[in-house]
C-alpha cells in the first residue's frame, strides 16, 4: 500500500524535461528560403550566406524570379497590406509583363493610378510610338561640327523619361535598397527583361500636422513644433535658414528598422571636425533597431555613466536654427518630434529661445530667477536637515523654537520625514503625467492641499516640512530643461543624505564630486563648463549683452566665420 501511494504521488508531481522537439520544415518552404537567398539553384550553406551578406541581392532580367522573391521577402500570403499589382506595360507599341509593389495606407493611391498605372497601361502618344528602327539619333553642335551619335533603343531609359510623369524616380537594382524603399512608403514598379526596379515616390500616410510645442512654451515666438515626419521637420528648418549653405544629410541606423537620421549644420559656419566627429558616430552604431531621439542621444554621448545632460533636446525648429547658425549640429530622427542639438554646454540647459526674442534686460532676470530655481531644488532640502540637526546657531531663536516645537508630537527622525515628503510629491507628479488631462490638476491639487493637511494634522510631518518639499518642487518646475530638472530631482537625495550625516561638510564634499564630474565631462569634445572651465576668451553665457553687442559666435565651438555681425550692426544711426 505505501508502495502504490509513493508511486502515485510520483507520477503525479514527477517533473522530466524532454528536450526532443520534433519540429518539420516543409520541402515548399525550404525551397523558398532558398528562393529567397537570391538564387533558386543555389546551395542554402554557411559560405554562401555570408557571401550574401557582403553583396546585395540583385535583380534578374526574369520577372517571375523577381516576383517570387518578392512575395517571399514580404511574405505577401499573410501580410494583409502587401499589394502587388500584375499588369501589362505598353512600351513603343509592345508588351512588356510588370508588376507594382507598395504598402497599403503608405501611398497615395491616386498618385499611382493617374501616374503610375495610367500612362503605362492607357494607349496614349506617349507609348503607342512605332517606329521601325531601333536607334535614337542625337545631334549635337560643337564648333560649327555636326556630330552624330547613334544610340540603340533601351527599355529602361524610355519608361524612365518618356512613361513615369512623376517627380522623383529612381532606378535600383537590389533587392535590399527595393525593400529600404517600399517600407518607407515607395512604390517599385518591375518589368520584365529589366534587372532594374523604378523606386517612385508616391508617399500618402497619415502623419500630424504642425501644431504648437506641447512641452515648451511659447511666449514670445513662432508657435511651430516639430512632428514624426523627418522630411516636415527639415522643412521647417529650410524655411527659418534661408539659405544654400544649410546642409542635410541622411544616415540610416538600424539593422532592421533602417531609420533615417538628417545631420543639420551650416557648412560655411560649422567646424568640419564637429561635424565629422557627429557623422562618424551615427555611422557606427551597431543595433537592430531605433525608435526615438532619446534613444539615440544615449548611443551618442560622450560619457554615459553618468546623469547629466550632455545633449539639448528641442520640439522648437525655431530653437533648433538658432544653434545650427551658431554652428552646431543638429540630429532630426524620423519618428521623434524631438530633435538633437550637438554639442551642449552646461548653461545651454538654463537657456529658452525667448532669451533672444526679449529685451536682455528681462532675458538676464529670467535667466537669474532659473539659476537660483536650480540651486533650491538641489540644495534646500539638505541645507535644512543640516541646519536643524548641526548648525542651529545659524537660525534666528525665535525660528529656532517654532521648527522644534513644531516637530514635538513627529514620531519619525527627520531624514525619513523628508524621504517620505520627497517621495509622495514625487508620486503626486507622476500620478499627474499619467492620468487624462482633465483630471491631472485635480489629483496635484488634492495631493498637495488634502493629503498635505491630513498628513500634518496627523501628526506624521511637520508643517515647516511641508513648506520645505512644496518650494523644492515649485522650483524644480522652473528649470526650463526637462532632462535637467530630473537630474536635480535624482541629485538632491544625495545632498539631503549628506547633510544628515555630516552637514554643511558633506554638502560641500557632495558638491565637490559634482564640480568634478561637470569638469570630466566633455559634448563632443566641448568641455561642458565652458566657457568657465576652461576659460575663454568671449566669456558669455550667464548675462546676456545687448542685440547690437552680440558679435561673435561662441569660440568654443571653433567655427568657420567667427563673426555673425558688423561691429557696427545698426547703420540707421550713423546715417546723417
């Protein structure tokens, strides 16, 4: 009987790990992968893979080769948007078999019936011309010369100008540029005996219109922001800078999203070295994939380790051509309304566009009202534990006696009073961001009123607490760079620890290692102190100078034209 019982608690509870998988590939699909692999006869082996891999895919002069390829590349017998379009092409009054191939919900479907499809299939003069001989004659005149040349009839120049009216059109020839294409909203058009694909442009996906930036605001400037599209997005950088001069690059990053990134800068402007130091880091970033702006400036910058911002990141085009006629380099991604300026200095971070769009006068306030919003963020909640529990002398008898009669009745240690605070206006901040609109101030409201006084009245914190946490939070508002004021959020944990244990001291040390760091590290060679560390010449950054004063670009960047206006910019008042 306890045999049976063993045996059956055995068999019930028994764990054995059966590593046989007995998985078939069917022959149809192998015959595809090997399809697929560029030639139908050839041997699906190691060697010929990674000789594939060194050299595209080309096209065949077959069409049916091509088109098996194709709808195997796409896997067009499950993909739903896949469309590929059979058809007969008329050419010089004969027939030709050919195919369309695009995403549905990527291209403007008008665009390819009127044309694509019409004037390659529609009898018209265009390709109904017939002609006996097989030879175009040119004449050209050079020195009172005739000469004549002979050219024999080619397919794929007569579609290419005689039967595409569209504005762009390009012939590729491998199978890796043709998917590059269709993915980003192309449609191929094949024919047969061409070992040539024509990539036409006839994009048509939905995308957001150019509206206000959401999380910069604009108080005196063009209410423009950047959207997904990278080719809008230039655009908007074309229209402000005005000129032949602005260069914008593509680089493709991504093993298989293939996302396209535009490199901006000014060629009479930028340093060449800035800009080759930018081209060459984008052009060796090895991952599968990138989705965003924010992504790539962690694959970018200079030093990773450690929290600070080393990259300016603006949804203002506006912002975005002001540095680039400084002579920086600016980084859109497509799919990111976000883009990247290169390089960044520390004060860059305390700077608005409307620095530049108002009187220097009030520009310099603000500008004093943001340092002094970054110092309290960082440093009030440590300098009041350091106070209260070691420098005591330094506070007035009178305000001395409120602070301690107000924390009588708390049960907790000051340090955890104020990590509790910190902690749930954090999650107060949070709950904000994430919850509808509609109903975000109402949860800041009854998080900071209600659960402020209910947490008073219980006892729980003390109310000069409550006021020391509310500052704290209201200035960390006013850093006017978002990546910033989180890096001040984080940072003012290890002030308020270090003033715990040793006070003023451990402030000082804190602050030591930070002056350190902000020193170590550099934007793309640029020192991230400057123009303070190391000093230079054209000390400017902190006090804005006048319009008319502001005459030279930032030396630190080195740029090609070190003057952006005339000593005397004004002329009307020399005018007599």
């Amino acid at each position: 009987m306890s045999n049976f019982v063993k045996q059956l608690f055995y068999d019930l509870f028994k764990y054995e790990d059966n590593n046989y998988h007995d998985f078939i590939l069917p022959e149809t699909n192998h015959e595809k992968a090997k399809l697929y692999d560029g030639n139908p006869n050839s041997d699906n082996n190691d060697n010929n893979n990674e000789q594939d891999k060194s050299n595209p895919k080309k096209l065949y002069n077959a069409i049916d080769v091509n088109l098996e390829i194709v709808k195997n590349q796409y896997n067009a017998d499950i993909n739903s948007d896949i469309v590929i379009r059979d058809f007969n092409l008329t050419a010089r009054n004969k027939q030709y078999k050919a195919f369309l191939l695009y995403i549905d919900g990527m291209v403007n479907t008008d665009s390819i019936n009127h044309f694509v499809l019409n004037p390659l299939m529609l009898k018209n003069t265009a390709n109904m011309y017939d002609n006996s001989e097989n030879e175009v004659v040119r004449k050209a005149i050079s020195n009172n010369i005739v000469i004549r040349k002979v050219k024999k009839f080619d397919l794929a120049d007569y579609i290419y100008n005689n039967l595409v009216p569209q504005n762009s059109v390009e012939k590729l020839s491998d199978f890796e540029k043709i998917a590059s294409s269709v993915n980003m909203g192309n449609c191929l058009l094949f024919v047969d005996t061409l070992n040539i694909a024509f990539d036409i442009d006839v994009k048509g996906f939905k995308q957001r219109s150019v509206d206000k930036p959401e999380n910069e605001i604009v108080i005196r400037g063009p209410h423009e922001a950047f959207v997904e599209s990278i080719r809008t997005n230039t655009s908007l950088i074309r229209r402000i800078i005005n000129n032949e001069h602005l260069i914008i690059e593509n680089i493709e990053i991504g093993k298989i999203s293939k996302t396209k990134c535009a490199i901006c800068y000014l060629n009479n402007v930028a340093n060449d070295s800035l800009v080759g130091e930018v081209k060459y880091r984008l052009s060796n970033i090895s991952i599968d994939y990138l989705t965003s702006a924010g992504q790539l400036e962690q694959l970018i910058e200079d030093n990773g380790k450690f929290s600070l911002p080393q990259l300016l990141a603006t949804e203002r085009p506006d912002k975005a051509s002001n540095y680039i006629l400084e002579g920086r380099v600016v980084i859109i991604v497509n799919g990111s309304p976000y883009a990247l300026i290169a390089p960044a200095t520390f004060l860059d971070f305390l700077c608005t566009p409307e620095d530049y769009n108002l009187k220097y006068q009030f520009s310099n306030l603000l500008k004093f009202i943001r340092i002094l919003a970054l110092l309290i963020t960082l440093l009030l909640p440590g300098f009041y534990i350091a106070i209260v529990n070691f420098h005591q002398e330094l506070l007035p008898t009178e305000l001395l006696f409120s602070i301690v009669a107000s924390r009588e009745t708390v049960p907790f240690p000051i340090l955890f009073e104020l990590i509790i605070m910190e902690v749930s206006f954090e999650l107060i901040r949070e709950a904000g961001l994430r919850v509808p609109s509609p109903i975000g101030p109402t949860i800041g409201i009854v998080g900071a009123l209600v659960l402020g006084q209910a947490a008073v009245d219980a006892s729980i914190v003390s109310p000069i607490l409550i006021i020391i946490v509310a500052i704290t939070g209201i200035t960390s508002f006013a850093v006017p760079d978002f990546s910033l004021s989180f890096y001040c959020r984080i940072s003012r944990f290890a002030y308020l620890i270090a003033g715990f244990l040793f006070g003023f001291l451990g402030i000082a040390l804190v602050c030591s290692v930070h002056l350190i760091i902000a020193c170590s590290i550099k934007s793309f060679g640029t020192p991230y102190l400057q123009p303070f560390v190391p000093m230079t010449e054209n000390l400017k950054g902190i006090l804005l100078s006048p319009a008319w004063k502001r005459e030279r670009r930032a030396d630190f960047l080195n740029p090609k034209r070190e003057f952006k206006q005339d000593k005397i910019s004004m002329n009307w008042k020399n005018d007599s």
